[in-house]
C-alpha cells in the first residue's frame, strides 16, 4: 500500500502546503508592512494644533492647620469617619483586635494598652497620643512613624481627621 510513489506525494503535498503558506506570509507583509524598511524617518502624517495655554492665575492649595480644623470639628461627623477604623479597632476598653483598643485614646500614652504588641516605630516619635499627634498620625501613618505596622493609608482630608479626633475624645468608650 505505501510505496516509493505515495510517500513521495505526501512529501510533495507537505512541501506544496509549506510553500503556500511561506508565500502567502510574504504577501500579506508587503500588503499591510509595506516594502519599505522601519529604519527610515517617515514624514509626519498630520499635525494637530494645540492653542497655548491661559496661563492665568493658579489656584493655590489651602494648607489647613490643626488648629483651624479642630476648632471646627464636629464630634458626630467623625462617628461616621470611625466606620473607617473599626475593622482593626474597637472603642471598647480592653477588646484588642488587628490594632489596640481606642478607649480614652486621646491623651493616653502612645503604649499604654496592656497586652498589645506595638512595632516600636510609634515609640520612636512620640509619647503621648496628643490631639496633635493624632492629627499627624492619622494623615499619613506610615510617614508619620515609618515601620509602624498600621497598614492604613490614612486620611487625606484634615476636617475628617479633626472630626475622627474629636469622636474619639468625646467617646471615650462608647
């Protein structure tokens, strides 16, 4: 059945099929690439007009400090920015969860929680949890104290934090 005949068709139908396909590969580069080489500079097709910019006056960004923030903090907005926190925290005194209690926080030395293993980059930067370190903190935890172990990015808004400090002073432990 095979013989010297048939296999020489089947080879000569593989080649025929290779050639196909190798001519055809070089049909669509010229259709689609072009003939010419991607080493040249090419004109540029079009340009689009871009008319200058007003340079009118820049709005300057307001830095709010923490006394203007906390003369205007609202104790039950800041319930709301607490939703924030109490994955990790609890008002509770003594209930310890990802991070330690907030119960009387504000004002409490910074590793006063019994039983709570602080990273020692909190210890480093301050000893007290004042209104003002709080605020700090609270902005931006890992700038604050670097190699804290809180992994929260931190509050950008400053009447949030304000609202989250006052809460936590007038909740001690609600």
């Amino acid at each position: 059945m095979f013989d010297t005949m048939t296999m020489t068709k089947v080879l000569g139908g593989l080649c025929g099929t290779l050639l196909v396909f190798m001519l055809g590969g070089w049909a669509a580069e010229l259709i689609y690439v072009g003939s010419g080489s991607h080493d040249e500079d090419h004109a540029q097709g079009y340009v689009i007009e871009v008319p200058e910019a007003d340079t009118g006056p820049v709005e300057e960004v307001v830095e709010v400090t923490f006394e203007e923030a906390f003369a205007v903090a609202d104790a039950s907005a800041g319930e709301g920015v607490f939703r924030n926190c109490r994955s990790c925290h609890a008002l509770a005194d003594g209930e310890n969860g990802v991070g330690p209690h907030l119960y009387d926080v504000v004002g409490r030395d910074i590793d006063a929680v019994a039983g709570y293993n602080y990273s020692g980059a909190l210890e480093e930067v301050a000893d007290v949890w004042t209104p003002e370190n709080l605020y700090a903190f609270l902005e931006d935890p890992q700038g604050w104290a670097p190699g804290t172990a809180m992994g929260y990015r931190g509050l950008p808004d400053p009447a949030d934090r304000a609202n989250l400090i006052a809460y936590l002073a007038s909740n001690p432990g609600s």
